[in-house]
C-alpha cells in the first residue's frame, strides 16, 4: 500500500495558553501571577508530550501569558509549532483584544527562528467575534466556534460544523476561514478537552477516528492547567478534574499514538489554512465541502 492510500486525515491539536481563571471566574481571589504559574507548569507537559511523540500543534496564547512568559513562548515556536492569539486577559476580554495580542505576541517573538507571524485567533471562552475586526488586523482563520450545544455557554447547533469561509475576501489575505472544533456523529458531540476526561478512552478514540475518516481532518483544543494537579483547587468541580493532571497526559499520549498508528497525520491550524487557499501539498477539492 502506497502511504497516501494509508492517510486517514490530519489532527489538528491546539492549546489555549491562558493564565488559569477558573478561581476568578467562581469568585475567589486568585492573582494572574498564580494564574500564570499553574498555567506554566501544565505548558511545560504538554511540550513535553509533543516532543515524545514528535508532533506539531498549534498554540493559541494569551497576551497576559506571553508578557509574564516569554521564554516559554518563544519555546513552542522553537519546537515547531505554530502560536496563534487568544486575547490578551482571559477573564476580561475587550474589543482591542485583537490589535494588542497580536502586538504583544509578535513583539516577544520577532527574530525568533521559525516564527512566520501570528495568522489565527481564538475567541476567549469561544464568545462571539468580530471577523471584520480579524481581517483588519491581518489574521488569517479562525478557529472560536464550537458547533455543539453546551449548557449554560452557547447553543452551536445550527452553525456549519465543516471548515468554512467566515468572510470570504473582504480584506486581505482572501478574508477569514473558519476551522470549527470538531463533532462527533449527528448528534454533534463535542469532542472537546472536557470529552478526553469524561468519555471511557476507546469511545473517544473511535469517534475520533470515525470524524478523520469523514471529514478528513479532526481538530481538538485543550489547556495547560488541565494537565496540572487540579485537587489543589476545591473550586474546580469534579468532572472537570476527572482524568486531569497526570491522567490526561496519558491519554493524550495514548489518543497521539493511536490515531498516528491509525494512519492519521498531524499539522498546525495555518497548514489547513494552506490547504484551502490552494498553498498545500495536499490541495483539497473545496466543492466537497460546501
Ligand atoms: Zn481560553
């Protein structure tokens, strides 16, 4: 069998590099120095998994992160994956989010070798965005929706759960594509960091397989402090520090494994990009997708 015969599709991991805020979003008194440091140590594991299994991701950061963090910033871009923007404080996004992240972000990492400019953004908390606002700033996609439904956050249901042109050459650069997060079968589970916790790991993984094989590409976003010691925060509820820390660098260890050895690719969110205006080796019949 050739390899291309042997491709099942493209994973397109992500990470939101923010401070964590899950204590000031419940009320506490939780300074962003904390927030940063827990934030810095699930970083630091995650790196640490792409090296082992050598694959790319892409990392969309916080302004607020990339200010108190630069060195390990600069680290992602060294080790070959891509840094996007989400916002600059998490907790208190505003409007100017978009100008000053990408300010911010370009700014600790000029001349770093390797970086190619800040060409996506993600939305803190997937609110809604301002494509106008993102073409302006010279971003390229976008990757902010969710198209599922979760509870008491947002109802994506009706929204196109394939990659699509959000704004189709309005501005520069062609406009802005949209790379959704991906869903599972017509039900649309989500198949979001809080599903790799919750979901028995066969299940996850053979739904993960199954979107690959239809949609030829499968997009996931998880963050740092997910990867930490979460039981130091009675704040945080139990379904959410289920499988955290140690347990979800293993299964995200494990579901890399898997689906590579189930013939899956991985890449960054700008080689989709790629691929859809036409740039990538693997030029996509776009029609099939409309
Ligand atoms: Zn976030």
């Amino acid at each position: 069998m050739r390899k291309e015969d042997k491709v099942l599709g493209k994973v397109l991991l992500s990470f939101d590099i923010e401070e964590f805020d899950f204590p000031r979003e419940k009320g506490e008194d939780f300074s962003l120095e904390e927030g940063v440091k827990v934030s810095g140590e699930g970083l630091l594991k995650i790196l640490d998994i792409l090296k082992k299994t050598g694959v790319k991701g892409t990392f969309f950061v916080t302004g607020n992160f990339a200010k108190e963090r630069p060195e390990l910033v600069k680290r992602i871009v060294r080790e070959g994956h891509e840094v996007g923007a989400h916002g600059v404080d998490h907790f208190e996004p505003k409007e100017t989010d978009v100008k000053e992240a990408k300010e911010i972000l370009e700014k600790v990492l000029k001349g770093e070798k390797g970086f190619k400019g800040v060409k996506g953004w993600r939305q803190p908390r997937m609110m809604k965005i301002n494509y106008k606002e993102l073409v302006r700033q010279g971003y390229f996609y976008d990757s902010s929706v969710n198209p599922a439904f979760i509870p008491g956050r947002y109802n994506n249901f009706k929204v196109k759960r394939e990659v699509y042109w959000a704004l189709e050459k309005e501005g520069k650069q062609g406009g802005i594509l949209e790379i959704p997060a991906s869903v599972a079968t017509g039900a649309r589970i989500p198949m979001f960091w809080l599903a790799l916790h919750l979901f028995p790991f066969k299940m996850y993984s053979a739904l993960a397989k199954n979107v690959l094989k239809k949609e030829k590409y499968f997009t996931t976003y998880f963050h740092p402090w997910e990867f930490t010691d979460l039981s130091r925060f009675p704040v945080v509820p139990g379904y959410i520090r289920h499988n955290s820390g140690e347990k979800l660098e293993k299964r995200l260890f494990e579901l890399i494994r898997e689906l590579e050895t189930a013939g899956a690719e991985f890449g960054t969110y700008t080689e989709l990009w790629e691929e859809f205006v036409g740039f990538g080796k693997n030029l996509r019949n776009k029609s099939s997708l409309d």
